[in-house]
C-alpha cells in the first residue's frame, strides 16, 4: 500500500518517529485509590497515555505530537465482577468517572476522557476478565466474559468445534464487551451482520447494582432488555459478561470474484443477490480504486468478493446461483471452491489479496499516519433506491473538502461492508498529503463536511463505528429528540452520579 500512495505526497516523506517512554510526561495524578484497590490499580504514565486515546486517525496523531491533554488518573484493571463493583463504589464515593475499556480500539472518541469535564477520571479496563466461563454445547453457546480479545476467545472455544465467528477489523485488539457496547459490525456481510445477533443475554455492573437479562432464545416479553446495553457505549453499566450464540466451525467454503465496469452494476448485482436470499458470508463490493490500494486488482475493474461457508453442507449450488445472477447483470465471474481445513493456504485469489490487506491496513495506516499523511475512514448505510445519488454525493463532498483544505491530490475509496435486502453500507477510505503541524484540523472540516452530507441525504451517522464524541452531533441530529429524553431517564435510574463515560450518546 505504502508503494501506491507516495503519488500522494508533494516532495520526500518526513517520518514522524513516534513517541519513547521518556517522551510521555502527563499531569500529575488527582487521585490515590484505597488500599483495597490499589494492588489492581496503575498510575505510570506510560499506561495513561496508553489510555488516554482510542485508534482513530486524531487519535495517532495527538499521541505523535506527544499530546495527552486528559489522561486518566487511575487505570484500574479489577481482576473480576466484584472488583468492578469496588471501582464504581469508589468513584461513586468521590464523584470520578469512570470509563469502561475494552481493548482501546475506539476511532470515535469513545474512550477519552470529556472535555468539558473536570471530575477525575478512571479507567475501568476489563482485560483480566478474559475467560469463556462455561459452554452450553446443546443450545451451542458460551457464558464469556467481557475482556476477553478476539483471538483468546477462539482459541478457548476452538476445543469444543465452536466459533463465535465474529471478525471486526480490531479482532485482534477488541473485546467481546467492546463489541457488544458499540454494536460492532463483523465478519458476515448479510444476515448476521451486528454482534447484536449472537447475544443471548448479558450482566453488566452499575453504579446502582448489577443487572442482568434473562437468557433465552426468544421472547415476546415487552421490549427486549439487553436491547437497550446493546449499542450503549458504557454509560449504563460495565458489561461484565455475556450469554453467547455460538456456531460449528465450517468445513465447506466456496468463493467468487466478479468484475464489474462501473461500481453501479456492482452494486446491483450486490442488491440482487442479498435479495435472492442466498445469505452469502461474504458479499463485498471494493470499488477500482480500493482493489488497486489493497492489491485485490489492477484498477481496471470494480470487484465484487462473494463466499459461502457451511458446517453442514457443500455450498458450491448456492455459489454457482449467486454467479448465474451475477452474470446477467454483466458480471465477469471467478468461482473457487475448497475446504476451510485448506482456507489459511496462500492464494491467489483478489479476495483473499483484499482480506490479507484488510487485516494489515491498521498496522499500515499507523506507518502511513507517521509519514506525514491523512488516511481515515467513514462509513454509513443507505436505502437501496437513494444509493447511486448517495455515494456519489458522500464521495463528492468529501474530495471537494479535501481540495478546500489543501490536501490535494487525494485518494478517495469505496467499498461495500455489509449488505442487506433493503440497503447497504458505503465504507469510504481517505489517504491524502497533510500539513505537518496542521492535519487534525484538516480532517475536522472534511469530516464536518461529509457528515453534513451523510445526514442530509439521509444516511446513518455510523453503521458500526459506534458514536462515542466524535459522532455526537450526527447522532443528536438523527436520533428522536424523545428518544434521548428517554435514554436520559435511564441513564438517571442506573447512574444518578452521571459518572460512567458523561457525554457519550447523552449529556447526562
């Protein structure tokens, strides 16, 4: 990737060299945690600025330029639920926040202190409560805990032919709790998109007791309680485990690339397939531009990535009839088949070349970031009968922002993530040359700019990046004026101290 975008820069890259342990001087410390609690508790600095910020592009650069303005003044790391419990008496007790934290890789502002906040601050991080407590290989479920990261969660499962199947881009540096606190969007492209689809129940810790949802397949009993924790970003409790719906790990996998001479008739064809019911796992659409940046393709073409994958049952037919719908609407098609014992082999397949690149772009987008330039990305979803007019317009605001502010020539990239009968979400990636000394501020107006866009043409703020600050005034704009009345009356029932991450979704 770093080869195809030096097109980009106006003269030679300047690396930034990121910061040392003797760079990191914060504030001093405003609390001192009671005995009881201090052997779990850190306050090095290099831990705090370590959770001062979350993984965004702002985020980088800040700590880059050896900024952490806010940085907790307590990491707490409770080896269990009750001393969860202890840290939100304690900060009860002295009027601190606390702000509940997963494996850090907000790129919203979703773990950062407030900024118009003095209070204290504590970071709860959940990363000793990392174990699947019990397997229900019956109903093929888990009881897991909050902390636990991607990559440890399967390897515990692994034993019992389980998978959660659930693959964020963070896999690797998220936890369940995370996903389950921000809605997390993950490896299925259509049907089982959300991780919201996977929770059978969940237990998390208030300021005002535990509360815990009933575990059951269904229910008709009113609105669904874990409804409302799921997407609550840490302002009602600290999600301390949960009940999850688990799968047999697959042993047939089939895949297809199809080509496509406008990203348009891809869309179409992604539409039409989504709609068939066939309920590919995987249904991505990567416009020219992002399969030349990921190496998926030559630029020539917009590819379209389908797979299926089964436990049960060869998915060659489902395959072979999503590839006749894909070529009457002028897709050229590559259909593979193979074995998921034989999927980790190296091939040359576009979309495996698109999936290695899809879990290196963050480890790359910090090199890139370190070398003097801008690469972000949003994304939002769309009803299928406004989309053509959406992204082109959500594409055009964005290069016309980054033309206004100076970061021009720009690469400007879509890709479909997630694909429904009824829509789809856009996913926009932006690398471009940035001022040295002023990069955050130009990304601010671009991002204020193609926000302005997404709402006004009636997208979602966020399909799965979650809101934390940064998304705040999208989401103000697009929520229900008496929904935020009511999530602040139960905001109030659970945390009367408007302690658990004040600002979030709300301001308590």
């Amino acid at each position: 990737m770093a080869e195809r975008v030096k097109v980009l820069t106006n003269g030679p890259l300047e690396p930034v060299s990121p910061p040392r342990r003797g760079d990191v001087h914060l504030r001093a410390p405003r609390l001192n945690p009671p005995q009881l609690l201090a052997r779990w508790c850190q306050q090095d600095d290099v831990v705090r600025a370590g959770h001062t910020y979350g993984k965004s592009f702002r985020d980088v650069v800040r700590a880059l330029e050896r900024r952490w303005e806010r940085p907790p003044d307590v990491v707490a790391t409770p080896p269990d639920e009750a001393g969860v419990t202890a840290v939100l008496e304690w900060a009860s007790q002295i009027g601190a926040v606390v702000i509940p934290y997963g494996g850090g890789s907000s790129v919203v502002g979703g773990v950062e202190a407030p900024p118009d906040d003095d209070r204290p601050v504590i970071t709860c991080d959940l990363a000793q409560l990392d174990k699947v407590l019990e397997v229900d290989r019956v109903s093929r479920a888990a009881l897991i805990q909050a902390g636990v990261h991607g990559p440890s969660l399967e390897s515990q499962l692994r034993p019992h032919e389980l998978t959660l199947r659930h693959y964020p881009q963070s896999f690797e540096v998220s936890s369940l709790g995370g996903w389950i606190a921000t809605r997390s969007g993950g490896h299925f492209a259509t049907l089982h998109t959300h991780i919201d689809d996977f929770v059978e129940s969940i237990r998390a810790v208030t300021p005002q007791g535990i509360w815990e949802s009933r575990r059951v397949p269904g229910s008709g009993a009113g609105p669904s309680p874990e409804r409302l924790m799921l997407g609550s970003e840490g302002i009602l409790g600290v999600i301390t485990h949960a009940w999850m719906r688990l799968q047999d790990r697959p042993r047939f996998r089939a895949s297809a690339v199809a080509q496509f001479p406008t990203f348009e008739t891809g869309a179409r064809a992604a539409r039409v397939v989504t709609q068939s019911g066939l309920w590919p796992s995987n249904c991505r659409l990567l416009d020219a531009s992002e399969s030349l940046v990921t190496g998926a393709g030559d630029g020539t073409a917009h590819l379209l990535l389908i797979g299926f994958e089964s436990a049960d049952h060869p998915v060659v037919e489902p395959l072979s009839r999503a590839a006749e719908l894909v070529r009457d609407l002028g897709g050229t098609v590559d259909v593979r088949t193979r074995d998921a014992d034989v999927a980790g082999v190296a091939s040359d397949d576009a979309a495996d070349r698109w999936r290695a690149a899809f879990l290196r772009a963050p480890y790359l987008r910090d090199g890139l970031i370190c070398l003097g330039l801008i690469i972000e990305t949003f994304e939002t979803a769309i009803t299928w009968d406004r989309f053509d007019k959406f992204v082109a317009d959500v594409r055009m605001s964005a290069e016309e922002a980054l033309m206004s502010v100076g970061a021009w020539p720009a690469i400007v990239t879509c890709r479909l993530t997630h694909v429904y009968p009824d829509g789809a979400a856009p996913y926009f990636t932006v690398i471009a040359p940035g001022r040295r000394s002023g990069r955050i501020a130009q990304w601010d107006e671009v991002k204020s700019a193609v926000m302005a866009t997404i709402g006004s043409g009636g997208g979602t703020v966020t399909h799965h990046h979650a809101v934390g600050r940064d998304h705040r005034p999208g989401y103000d704009c697009e929520r229900p004026d008496l929904f935020a009345v009511q999530l602040r009356g139960a905001k109030r029932a659970v945390d009367p101290g408007a302690i658990l991450n004040p600002g979030v979704l709300i301001d308590p």
